[in-house]
C-alpha cells in the first residue's frame, strides 16, 4: 500500500485541479474578498449549483459572539437570504462582517469581508475657487549664483548640501514663514554664516551657510530661489451641510518646479470668477483664467493638502443653484460605465452641467484614476476643447448620485481625462467615520 500512495496523491491532486476547473468552482474562488455595501443596497451572489451541492453549500455570517454562550445576541449589520439562484447579502445598518461559505456547515470554502456603509448626502460642487496655499517651512526651488566682487559665480547654499525640494523651517534658530523671513535674518547675520534647519523628505538636518555680499542687489545671499506659497484656480466638488467642511480638487497640489506636494501651513478658498477659457489642444493643455473674489460669501480655510484633494471648512452656507438639493454619495462599486456628467463653471461664476461617458473603471486605483471619463457636451467641446486646467475637482454626477471628480487631462487627448471616487475624497475628510 506504502508504494501506492505517491500514485493516489496525484490522483488526488489531478480531481483537485479538475474540480477547480468547473464552471460553479470558479465562481466560488472568484467572490471577492471584500465587499461594500450601502445601507438598504443588495447584493446577489448567484452560485448555480446542482442540487446534490446546493444542499451542502451554505453561506452564513460568521457570528463572533457564537463562541461563548454567555454573549448578548448579535445583531449583524448584514443578513444572508437564500433564493432559488444563489444568496442575497442585505445591508441593513453601518458595521463589518465576516460571510463564509461552508461546506456541510463546517468546512469554510471561501471567506469574504462585507462592509455596510451609512447613506452619505452633501450638497454638490461645482464652483470655481481661488486656492491660496501657505506651506509649512519655505521650499527651495533653485539656485542663484552670486556675482563676487572678484566677477566669480559662487552658489554657498548648493556648495553646503542644500537640495531642490528642500524645507527650510528655521534660520538662526527662528522660524521661516515666508521668503521676507529668510532675507530678514540673512541681512541682520551682515556677512556670518546662518543655520538653517531643513526638512528634507521625513528627515530634520541642520546646514549652516555662509552669506556672501552681492553687488547686484547691495545686500548679503546665500544663493537660492524659495517659494513660500501657491495661488491658483480649481473646482470645489462637494460640502457638507453638517460640518461645513468641504473638498476640492481631488489631487494634491504640488510645487512646480519640484513636483513635490506643499505642507499646509495655512490656506484659503475664495470665489473665482473665469473672465476667459483658453481651450485646450493635443499636446497643449487649455485653462480657465479667472480673477479672485475674497468678499463673496464662498470662502473657507485649508487644513489639508492630501493625494485625494484639499480639504477645510467654509465660513458660510454653501449652495448650487443647478442641483438644489442634498445629493447621495456613490461608491465605486455603484459606478457603471454609461453616460454621465460634470458640473463646473465656464463663463462667471455660473455652474453649468455638461455630458461625459464613462469608458474604463479601475476600483482597484488609488491614485486619483480610477475612471476614464470622455467629454461628449458639444457645448463644452467647442468652449473648451474637453478637460482643462481649472476643472480638478469638478463633481461627476451618475443616476443621481456623486461618484467622484475630475483630476486629470489626458495630455495627447484634452477630450478625456481621469476621475477619482467618491470613496477616496471622502476617506480624507475630516471627522468621517464610515460607521458614524
């Protein structure tokens, strides 16, 4: 018999495979390991299995109160009903599960984590705002040689291991809000080296400089170009009535020069009003080209600069007169491809809502591109040529629900671009809990 069993093993293995290869073992080693789920929303499961497996077959939630018989009765926020076709997974309050099918009660075959998550409602975006961003430390964005009395080009700050992209948080032990500081605390060293405390990535270093005088500018250098702020034009996407806060945007902002993100110091969101569009062509992205309007009554604070947009709270009430009502959040997994479409401002401050196609869906992405979207509006084309700089954040309605954001133009292809979910702004949103 001993000699047999290497034989029986693979046969084992070859009615393993061949079981695994069968049309309903498929669909169980497919079931995802995760699921969300919006409260009241259905979910079906469709096995098809033949009737001598469909008895022994079971899904069941995974009770963790089932282990002691002492505990209170659980109340799972999901519950599993069986139909002719396969089961039916049921949301029915904010919470996470564990779902298992199981072979004759017992034997798990496959384990999936559902989540159901609380109806979201806020009020859609759209405008257009002017974004002032203060950063935390000033950033280096260059080098500036020093014309010496000897007609030599000196660079004091390169030659002591500054870098591109570096913060410079503190000078002689003071700290650097704006580039006015740094020059302040250079002229009052009158030629003595400064110490200058960096922040470099995740690290703190400290570099002292020497200062050289400058004959062109009758002042003492250390050779450097900084930028202490950003100003710009973008779409704010949504605001929530409760808390007041908003999001924008639905990417980080970045320095230009060093294609780094900005570290808030401090910021603000003010109206924009687009005086003109410059439309965008293969290889050459369009703008909206706006003034800023610090006394309307949209404006608000930045306390955040995160990868899914930028996010604070509103000094006042936020409407949108093309969507006059609270509207329902969707999640990725309720986005179809199809028609939709986008609301931004194209001329003043008015809002207007233009038709996009929904081609490509990635729910995996992370990073800001989870859909390829397509402007089709005849309107918007012969404006604007398709996705212009200025419409980042601009909120991507679908049967009725917000569903993401612009955030990118395709730069050969200004007619399409990329979008982000709903699921992603909202994971940066101050204070939201999926279970609240």
């Amino acid at each position: 018999m001993t000699k047999y069993r290497p034989y029986i093993g693979i046969i084992l293995a070859i009615l393993f495979l061949a079981l695994c290869m069968t049309p309903q073992a498929k669909i169980v080693l497919s079931l995802p390991e995760y699921q969300q789920l919006v409260v009241g929303e259905t979910s079906s499961i469709r096995l098809n299995l033949p009737n001598i497996l469909d008895e022994k077959i079971n899904l069941e939630i995974k009770n963790p109160a089932s282990s002691s018989v002492l505990a209170l009765p659980y109340d799972p926020p999901v519950i599993v009903n069986k139909d002719a076709s396969g089961y039916k997974i049921i949301a029915l309050k904010p919470g996470r599960v564990n779902v298992q099918l199981k072979l004759w009660g017992y034997i798990p075959l496959k384990s999936m984590a559902v989540e159901s998550i609380p109806i979201q409602r806020v009020v859609v975006g759209g405008h257009s705002i002017g974004v002032l961003l203060q950063s935390k430390g000033i950033m280096v964005v260059g080098f500036a040689p020093i014309l010496s009395n000897a007609g030599e080009k000196e660079h004091p700050a390169r030659d002591q291991g500054l870098q591109i992209g570096d913060l410079i948080m503190e000078a002689n032990h003071r700290q650097v809000a704006s580039e006015n500081d740094l020059a302040r605390i250079i002229d009052e060293a009158s030629g003595k080296e400064v110490e200058l405390k960096i922040k470099r990535s995740d690290k703190n270093i400290t570099i002292t400089v020497p200062t050289i005088y400058c004959p062109e500018t009758n002042r003492h250098r250390i050779g450097l170009y900084v930028r202490d702020g950003i100003v710009g034009v973008g779409t704010l996407t949504f605001w929530d009535p409760n808390t007041k806060n908003y999001a924008a945007l639905g990417h980080i902002i970045i320095d230009a020069d060093t294609k780094k993100g900005i570290d808030v110091l401090r910021g603000k969101i003010v109206s924009a009003t687009i005086q003109t569009v410059k439309a965008g062509q293969p290889g050459k992205p369009g703008e909206k080209i706006g003034v800023f309007n610090d006394k309307s009554d949209l404006s608000g604070n930045i306390t955040k600069n995160s990868y899914f947009g930028i996010y604070g709270k509103t000094a006042g009430k936020i409407v949108n007169s093309k969507v006059n009502y609270t509207m329902e959040v969707g999640y990725s997994h309720q986005v179809n491809t199809g028609k939709a479409q986008i609301c931004t401002v194209i001329n003043g401050d008015d809002i207007e809502i233009f038709d996009v196609e929904i081609e490509k869906i990635y729910p995996e992405r992370e990073n800001g591109k989870g859909m390829v979207i397509r402007v089709t509006d005849p309107g918007l084309l012969n404006l604007t040529g398709g996705i212009i700089q200025g419409m980042s954040g601009s909120p991507i309605l679908q049967n009725d629900r917000l569903i993401g954001a612009v955030t990118h133009v395709f730069l050969n292809d200004p007619t399409r671009g990329y979008g982000i979910f709903m699921d992603h702004m909202l994971s940066e949103m101050p204070g939201y809990d999926k279970e609240s």
